[in-house]
C-alpha cells in the first residue's frame, strides 16, 4: 500500500508499489471496496524519452501535476533531470527523491524563507520573478549570490487553453523592460519565461507568445542566455484530442530560432501534464444507480477534482467479463462525500446497463489528479498498483483504444 497525499509531506521509503497486474480487469476481479490507483510507470517512461529525443532544448518536469516520489524516479531513470518546483515542499520532495536532480524554482512569488533554504540547503540556482519586489527578495535571501540564474515571467494569453494562467502571473512584455533590465544586473544568467495556459489545443499559442518574447528583448536590450517556454503541452481526453506533440516542437523551435538571441540562448520546457497524464488511471465502484447518474466511490475531493470543478471529461470503461454487449450511454457521476458539489456531469459513455456493483475503469488521471486528492469525509483511494498494459489514449504510441467510443468526440 502507497499513499499519494503523502508525497509531500514525511519521507516515504518505498518508492515503488509492489504489486504489479497485466490490466485494470484484474483488479475489479478482486472486488476493490475502495478506489484503487493504477500506475504505468512505462507510460510515464515513453513520455519522457519523447521529450528528451524530440523537444528542440531542455524539458524539465512541473511537478506540480502528480508529485508522486515514484513518478519522480521513473522520469529522471529515462532522462528528465531537470524540475520545476514551485514550494519549498516540492524542493525537498524532489532533492530526497532524486538527489541528482537539478531544481528550478519557478513559482514568481516565493516566501524568502524558501528561497534561503532552497539556494544554501538544495543548491537551487534558477529562480523565476515578475516583480522588482521578488528580485530584491532573491538578491537578500541569497546574500547577493553571483551565480543565479533569474527568469521574469511574461504575461502572455490563455486563449488557446483549457486552463487559464494568464491573470495571476507575469509582467506585460511593454513593461518589462525595468524589470529585465534590473534582472540582468543582479543575474548570472538572465531568462525569460511564460506559460500560455494548461492544455493549449494549438501550437499558435506557443508562436504568439514567443512574439512578446521577442517585443520585451528589443525593447529591453538585454541579452538572454534562457528561453523557457513552460508548460501547457496537451494530452488526450474525450472531446479535446490536440495536434501531435511534434507540431508544437516544431512551432517552438522556428519561433526559437527567429529571436534575436538565438544563437547564444537555450530553450527549455516545463511539462506538466504531458509527462504524467497517462501514467495513472482509477478503478472505481459503483455503488448506486439512479437513471443516468452513477454513485462512485471517488469523486471531487478525491482524484475527480477536475472533472467536478472544471467539467473535464476522462474517457472510461466499464470492467466486467464477459464485456457487456450493451450499446453506450451518456452518464454522469456522483462522488461519495455528502456534497452535492461531489458531481461530475461529464458526460461518460458506458454501457447502458452499467449498474451497482460494477467497476469502472477512468483514464488519463495522471496529471492533476492524484495531485489533488483529499481524505474529505473519509473517502480515498488508498492503495497504487503498478499495471503493464496500455493506457486508455495515448500521444507517444499507436494503441487501439480498448473501447472504440471511450474517446468519441460528442
Ligand atoms: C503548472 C505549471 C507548469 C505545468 O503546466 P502543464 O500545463 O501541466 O504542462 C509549468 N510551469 C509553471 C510555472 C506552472 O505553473
């Protein structure tokens, strides 16, 4: 037994679950009462060499979207070594878990505590700013370091996203320049970072933002050693399949290679969602059926959060043997808290006979997912076993999905 909600919190010495099934089938077999966490840890593995082999610079891994110690290990064992930390809580999650590891603190507003024990404790040297208020918060904490590596935060648009990070962060490229201008004074290493808004279903999104990349360093003059292109690399869900993921390197790189600064500067990425999304999927019991609403026993305040929140659709399957034969049906779920906020519209195809007592198999939960999850009214899912088979959708392998219309779009 593993529990995720713990990653952050005290050490956990087992990195790796122990047991290992062929497929999620295998575990309804065993009448799970709570939700059981699958983990693909060679899903996770392919990603990761995917970015490594064809991203045009450097990818490190946001940790933020599944900050599990095994996913961790998994993605630095296959060539990520570079992380995007974002609290001092993920600092020393990562610096324990791989020690080999290189931290970037990437969070534009850290507390200078954090900062401190970051720069003398972890040996983070990359540190991301969007106010002269935090560069003077770096310079103190560190004591006047000489060997930091700072990136200002551009604003840029959500609009292709699913996600919105456009309003919180970030300074407007026609502002920048006092900014970049004093982040070059007090800076090894000067970048320039932005992150256009998780789940971007466009490469344009990338192009457009590396224009105001390309605006702030003319007007600001200062030469860039980093273009960091942050996250936002899509996966695949019902309903929002994005272009393949070579079409965004693609879009990158020409941008890239037209700034001003390109001959001198590198290019990095922080993946989030990519890396992990396909890493874990939930099996879940259903425990009531009224008409087309389904009770499950996990939900919003478990690894659903997505889906009751923002209405985000994860393809799912239905686990019985035989299959049922039953033609598909919209349903949506309930979650087991006593909320009425603990409700998922979807919508999810399942056969039309699904009822009580089935397992339900739901995908592509690796990224924000497990990372949410809370113990709210004594629900959760407890136990993480490792599966060999596929996950439900895949960007980085050509899989037949296991249901044809898992992934239809409606
Ligand atoms: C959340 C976040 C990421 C990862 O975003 P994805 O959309 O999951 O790829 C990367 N960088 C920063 C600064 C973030 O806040």
């Amino acid at each position: 037994m593993h529990k995720h909600h713990s990653a952050l919190g005290l050490a956990s010495p087992s990195i790796i679950p122990v047991t290992a099934v062929d497929g999620a089938i295998d575990i309804a077999k065993r009448t799970p009462v709570q939700p059981v966490t699958l983990i693909r840890p060679h899903a996770a593995a392919r990603a990761a060499r995917f970015f490594v082999e064809k991203f045009p610079g450097r990818s490190m891994y946001a940790v933020k979207a599944n900050p599990s110690p095994e996913l961790i290990a998994t993605l630095y064992a296959n060539g990520i070594t570079h992380f995007d930390v974002a609290s001092i809580a993920e600092v020393r999650l990562v610096a324990r878990t791989v020690p080999g590891a290189t931290l970037c603190f990437m969070h534009p507003v850290k507390a200078e505590e954090a900062i401190a024990e970051a720069y003398f404790t972890h040996g983070v040297r990359v540190f991301s700013l969007d106010s002269l208020e935090e560069l003077e918060k770096i310079v103190r904490a560190t004591k006047n370091a000489s060997d930091l590596t700072l990136c200002v935060r551009l604003r840029v648009s959500s609009e292709h996203s699913k996600l919105s990070l456009a309003s919180k962060f970030g300074v407007a490229a026609h502002e920048a320049k006092p900014l970049l201008f004093a982040a070059r004074q007090a800076a090894d290493a000067l970048g320039i970072c932005f992150h256009v808004g998780s789940q971007a279903m466009t490469p344009e999104a990338y192009a457009e933002a590396m224009e105001r990349v390309r605006l702030a360093i003319v007007e600001a003059a200062v030469t860039v050693d980093v273009i960091d292109v942050g996250g936002g690399f899509p996966s695949s869900y019902p309903g929002m399949e994005p272009p393949p993921l070579e079409r965004y390197f693609e879009t990158i790189h020409r941008a890239f290679e037209s700034l001003p600064v390109s001959y001198s500067a590198e290019l990095w990425a922080e993946p989030g969602r990519a890396l992990c999304a396909e890493y874990s999927s939930l099996v879940v019991r259903v425990e009531k059926r009224r008409g087309n609403e389904l009770y499950i026993n996990d939900g919003a305040y478990g690894a659903l959060f997505d889906a009751a929140h923002i209405g985000w659709r994860f393809p799912v399957t239905l686990l019985r043997e035989p299959q049922s034969t039953v033609r598909d049906h919209p349903f949506s779920f309930y979650g087991p808290t006593c909320d009425d906020l603990d409700h998922m519209v979807g919508p999810f195809l399942l056969p039309a006979d699904v009822q009580a007592g089935d397992y339900i198999e739901i995908g592509m939960l690796g990224a924000y997912g497990a990372a949410m999850r809370t113990a709210f009214n004594g629900f959760g899912s407890d136990e993480t076993i490792v599966t060999t088979d596929e996950p439900m959708v895949s960007l980085y392998a050509d899989i037949e999905p296991k249901v044809a219309n898992n992934v239809v779009t409606l």
